[in-house]
C-alpha cells in the first residue's frame, strides 16, 4: 500500500536501541509517498542500516537522508542514503557485496555475518521496481536506495482523477 518512506524509516531505527543514538536523520521537506510492502522495505533498509553501523567504529554517526530525484519528471523516486564513516567499500567490490553469502575479508574477521543481508535486500528492491548501489565516496560507505514514488493523482479532461 502507500506508505510514507519516513514512518517506515522511523520503525527501522526504533530497532537498533542501544545503537540508535548513532543514527542522524535527514529529511527533504516534502517527500512523496512510496508504493510498497512496509515490512518488506524495512527489513531491506534495516539490513543496510544494520551493515553500517556493524562495519563502522562505534563512536562514528551513520546518516540517513531522504530526498526526491527528478520531481517534475514522470518517474520521480525517492532516494534513502545510509553513510556511514568506516572501512567503506572499495569500488571493485561494489558489485559484488550483493550476492549471496559474498562478505569481504570474511575469513580475517569475526564481526562479519553471513552475507545475506545485502542480497536480501536487492531482491526486495528489485521486487518493487527499485534499485540500491553502493556510491563511491572519499571516506565510509554510501548505500544508496531508490523507490519509485507515487505520482500524485492527475486530473484528466474528463473530469477524474486517472
Ligand atoms: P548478514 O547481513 O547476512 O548478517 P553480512 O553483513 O556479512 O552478513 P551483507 O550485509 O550482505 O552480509 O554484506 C556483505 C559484505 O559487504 C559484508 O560482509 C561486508 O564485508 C561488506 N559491507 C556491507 N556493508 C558495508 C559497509 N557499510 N561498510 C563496509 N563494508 C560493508
Ligand atoms: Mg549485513
């Protein structure tokens, strides 16, 4: 159904608790409604959300912003970005980090899962005509979510809204 990518936003970061006062939110001052199945999204931001501030040092904030891209087009999205201030990712990893049980370095490191997370996500994403990216950036990690966003209901010449 439509939901408002910012409630679904605030139900992903009620459930990091002790680690919630790392999390900024930053929101655009009108944000159009998202077609989707709000537990499905959530688990998909909350894997990225989850990675973020798993694979960043502790006293480091992760941000999230949510914006709209191409507004005035036909297909306007709204945008969710999760940066976040560690190790970052480096470009030829990019692609890869969203398949399957793929975790970087996986054997040097104890503090990595299973590498299903950010697969999980992609196929929700992909599920409702999405996308998600890594975005290289100088420093940290910049996971980059876009939606399609509903169009506002038109008027047609006949009188209704088409
Ligand atoms: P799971 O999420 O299933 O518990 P996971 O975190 O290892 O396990 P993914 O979430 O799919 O699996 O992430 C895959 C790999 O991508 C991670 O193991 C890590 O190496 C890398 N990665 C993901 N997010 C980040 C990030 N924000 N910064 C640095 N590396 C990351
Ligand atoms: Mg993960």
């Amino acid at each position: 159904s439509e939901q408002s990518a910012v409630a679904i936003i605030h139900l992903v970061m009620e459930r990091f608790s002790q680690q919630k006062s790392r999390l900024i939110l930053q929101l655009d001052d009108k944000l159009p409604l998202v077609l989707v199945s709000a537990s499905l999204i959530q688990q998909a931001i909350f894997n990225v959300i989850d990675n973020a501030l798993r694979y960043s040092p502790i006293d480091k904030t992760v941000t999230i912003s949510i914006k709209t891209l191409d507004t005035n087009s036909k297909h306007p999205q709204v945008v969710i970005d999760v940066r976040d201030q560690g190790i970052g990712i480096s470009t030829a990893q990019s692609e890869t980090i969203f398949q399957l049980f793929y975790s970087v370095d996986s054997f040097k490191r104890n503090d990595s899962g299973t590498g299903l997370g950010l697969a999980v996500s992609k196929g929700i994403i992909a599920a409702h005509h999405g996308s998600i990216q890594s975005v290289p950036v100088e420093q940290g990690c910049l996971i980059r979510i876009c939606l399609p966003a509903c169009a506002e209901p038109s008027i047609n010449d006949k009188g209704k809204a088409s």
